[in-house]
C-alpha cells in the first residue's frame, strides 16, 4: 500500500478517542522524518512505501492510515543528545562559533530538561559525538548526554561561503 498523506496526529485527538484506538506502529528514525520516499515495516510487519505529497517533515505520532478503530501512526525512536548549557553570552558564542565551523546541525530549545544541568537560560542539542564532547570538555562547558525522541529532526542549514 503506498501512502501519500499524513491524515493527522494522535496528539491532536481527544483522550477519550486515543484510548479506544488500536496503534500499529511504524518506527522511525529522526533522519528519516525528511526523507518524503521510503519503504517502511510496521510493528505488525506490514510494509507500506511512503510518498508523500506535502515537504512537511513527519512527526511523532503522525497517522497515515486510519481504518474504523485502527490506525497506522509514526513512532519516533529516540536518539543520544548532548544538552549544552553555556553559563553566559559569551560562553554561548564561543561554543557556536567553534561548533559552527563544524557545520553541526543544532536545534535550540528556551525549556529542556535535563539532568544535573542548569538549562534555565536555554540549551544548545546537537547529536551525540565524541568529538564535540572534547571541545566542550576543553571550553569547560556545561553538557550532558541524554536519549531523548525529538520532535524535529536534525537539519543542516543551507549556506555558502
């Protein structure tokens, strides 16, 4: 069966609905929630083959089949994360520049918990690498590591030099 739209998302139904459902489960990497073409295996293993119509990335718990009660929905795996905390501006923008020049796709985040880290001023999380580890070791930054489902996938920015 080849889907081509997402025909909503279990967050966006009521309680009461969502418990009357049955969930067959597709799960899906973060990577792979841009990707508009694939071939995919539910937890049931049933294949289904995407091709979606919209350039809307998918999300964690996007249906794409609904049938009565049952439903197909995106299961997000989780992924290691590095949280960085920096203290201050200026140890924020040392972090950026140094982690920019690496063209590491990051997302930023006001509200993000995350355990024994000060992340009250905001947090930097970018995927889990050795490499950046060290540097923020170096710089004497405040990071941890955390596995946690993110609801946008990871993005490089476009750019020239």
């Amino acid at each position: 069966m080849i889907i081509t739209k997402v025909v909503g998302n279990l967050a966006d139904l009521p309680a009461a609905e969502r418990e009357l459902l049955h969930v067959e489960r597709i799960e899906l990497a973060s990577a792979a929630l841009t990707r508009r073409i694939q071939r995919v295996t539910s937890d049931h293993g049933r294949e289904f083959g995407l091709r979606l119509d919209s350039d809307a990335d998918l999300r964690d718990g996007d249906i794409l089949l609904r049938e009565g009660r049952n439903v197909v929905a995106v299961a997000v795996t989780s992924q290691e994360v590095l949280v960085i905390a920096p203290r201050g501006i200026v140890e924020a923008l040392r972090v950026g520049h140094g982690l920019g020049n690496r063209h590491l796709p990051a997302q930023f985040f006001e509200e993000f918990e995350a355990p024994g880290l000060d992340t009250g001023e905001g947090v930097m999380v970018v995927q889990a690498d050795r490499t950046v580890s060290a540097f923020l070791d170096h710089e004497g930054t405040p990071y941890t590591l955390v596995e946690r489902v993110l609801e946008v996938p990871f993005r490089h920015a476009s750019h020239t030099h």
